[in-house]
C-alpha cells in the first residue's frame, strides 16, 4: 500500500484536543446523518491520555459538497486506508446506531486484509449485523422522513424543519439509511477477536437489552452489555456516565 497522505487523513477523521503520547485512541462513529462534531466535548469526560477521534463522512459539515456514500464496501475502502496513520498506539473503536455497523466491520476489515487489530469495540444502540431488521426509511418523502427521525428523537429532526438546513441535512441522512438497506441483515457473522461492550438506553424503543445481546456472538473474545437512562440517543443527552463506563473497560 501506497503512503498515505496526512490531508487524506485529516479529510476523514478529526481530533479534537491532540495528545502527545496517547494511551489509546478512541474513534468514535456518529448515528445517520450526524457529522463527526457530536463527539467535540467527549474528551472532557475521559482521561488525559485517551485522545477522542470522530469519523467525518461526506456529505456533512464541511464536507457538505460531496456526495453521500450508499455502499458499506466503498464507505469502508476509504475509511481503512485512510485511518492507517492512526494505528500507530492502541486503537478502540466507539460506534452508535448506524456508526455502530461500520465500526464493526472496519474492525473486521483491518483484521481480515491488514493483519491489525484493536483493543476494544464499544457499540450502541444497535443490533448486531445478523440481527437488524430490513431498512426502507430511504425511500420515504422528505416529510415522513422527518416524522420518522423525530420518532427516534434524532437531533437532525429539528434542522428539518428549516427547508434551507432541510436541503443541507436530509441527503446525508437519506443514503446513510440506503447504505444500512444496502447492508443489511447479514447472513454471515465477521466476527473479531477484540472484545465488545454494548451499550444501550433503557427507554429506547427500537433496540433492547436482549437485541444487544446477540453482538456476544460477534466477538471470539469479552463480551458485556450495559443499559444507561435514556433513550435511542441516550448518550448524545448526558453522557458522563456512559463516558466513565467507556473510560473503565479502556483503562
């Protein structure tokens, strides 16, 4: 593999407070149509030596002019070669909902094709890939797409009802669900030898407990799961206890 350069990086991931030595580095997904800011805050909950990464996709912030990614395998062809120079101190992976899924099979991938593994994979509010239910939210107008985000009490929902943020936020979310539809559910388990924690809202009424459960059968290594107030966006609401949850299975 070619070298990989540092503005192919920086393009893709972003850090937001540098660690000079860091102990692990915690790369965090974000949930369909999020932009990677919804973790900007989260290193003040976690220790000093864990440097807090977040995925930046297109078609979002300042990357609202490029086209959304529909397909896993491109989305994770761009993600596992530009992450490259990251790998170079112990790497976890934190993914919630939709972020969850491509965490999941990033972890897969660089173990299949690049021989790496991380440390520890956090997912949330998701169910394991041969769990999910079939996707068709994509199809829907741009109003019951709306209707169907405030269900979720997905924070795009109010940006929605400004037909110019409109413009700006429902593309992203829109091929974000093609790309689940496209996915899912898989009839094979990748599974990793990294150990998973899941995490997930008491009051979420999309995904259980007991639906969280079924990502045991995902790893060869550790598994637990724990429930935390709150509903499918729980963490995006108070996350100091999910973040001191994270902080312990990392130390």
């Amino acid at each position: 593999m070619g070298n990989i350069s540092a503005d192919s990086t920086a393009l893709w991931f972003r850090t937001f407070r540098k660690v000079p030595a860091p102990r692990v580095r915690l790369v965090c997904f974000a949930h369909a149509g999020a932009a990677a800011s919804v973790f900007r805050l989260w290193h003040n909950d976690l220790p000093e030596d864990v440097e807090v990464v977040g995925v930046q996709c297109p078609g979002r912030q300042d990357r609202l002019v490029e086209e959304p990614i529909e397909q896993m395998d491109v989305l994770l062809d761009a993600i596992s070669t530009t992450i490259q120079p990251l790998l170079t101190v112990p790497v976890a992976f934190l993914g919630h909902s939709l972020g969850a899924s491509v965490a999941h099979e990033l972890a897969a991938r660089l173990e299949e094709r690049y021989d790496h593994r991380i440390t520890r994979l956090f997912v949330s509010a998701r169910p394991a890939p041969h769990r999910l239910p079939h996707d068709e939210t994509y199809l829907l107008n741009d109003d019951d797409l709306v209707k169907e985000l405030r269900r979720f009490g997905n924070a795009e929902a109010d940006l929605a009802d400004d037909p110019e943020m409109r413009e700006m936020v429902l593309p992203a979310i829109r091929a974000d669900h093609a790309l689940v539809a496209n996915y899912g559910p898989q009839s094979t388990i990748r599974t990793i030898t990294a150990p998973i924690d899941a995490l997930v809202g008491t009051e979420d009424q999309d995904v259980s407990a007991e639906d969280m459960g079924y990502w045991s059968e995902v790893t060869t290594s550790d598994f637990t799961c724990r429930a935390f107030p709150g509903d499918h966006f729980y963490l995006l609401h108070d996350q100091t206890e999910m973040l001191r949850h994270v902080a312990e299975r990392l130390s």
